[in-house]
C-alpha cells in the first residue's frame, strides 16, 4: 500500500482525500491512525475529522473518460 497524497477538500468538518495506489488494503485501524496523526499536527483537538480513500488510478480513469 502506498500513500501518493492528501489534500483538504472541506472545513467543516474537516475532510482530507488521500490518494492511496490500493484503498482495499487500508485497514481500519490504519485510517484511525491517520485521522490521529492529523489531529495532533494540525492541532485539531477533537474536532471531527473525516478521510475519504480514493484510488489514484480512480482519477486518470475519471480523466480519460
């Protein structure tokens, strides 16, 4: 699994795209743990934080389509 890139696509309530090569292999466990790196360097508290996965090649399949 690897994680291409993250960008923030809302404010309230926070919510980052993460671009992933495999977003089935994400376990649960490991999306909590980003949401938690992200609390703590972004000095969230405990605001609510959401992730949302997308495949890279979703988006080159989007972009050819």
């Amino acid at each position: 699994m690897r994680i291409y890139y993250a960008t923030q696509t809302e404010t309230l309530p926070p919510t980052f795209t993460v671009f992933v090569n495999h977003k089935r292999f994400l376990g649960k466990a490991y999306v909590r743990f980003l949401q938690n790196r992200l609390r703590e360097e972004l000095d969230l508290g405990d605001l609510p934080l959401r992730l949302e996965l997308r495949d890279k090649h979703e988006k080159d399949e989007e972009q050819t389509s």
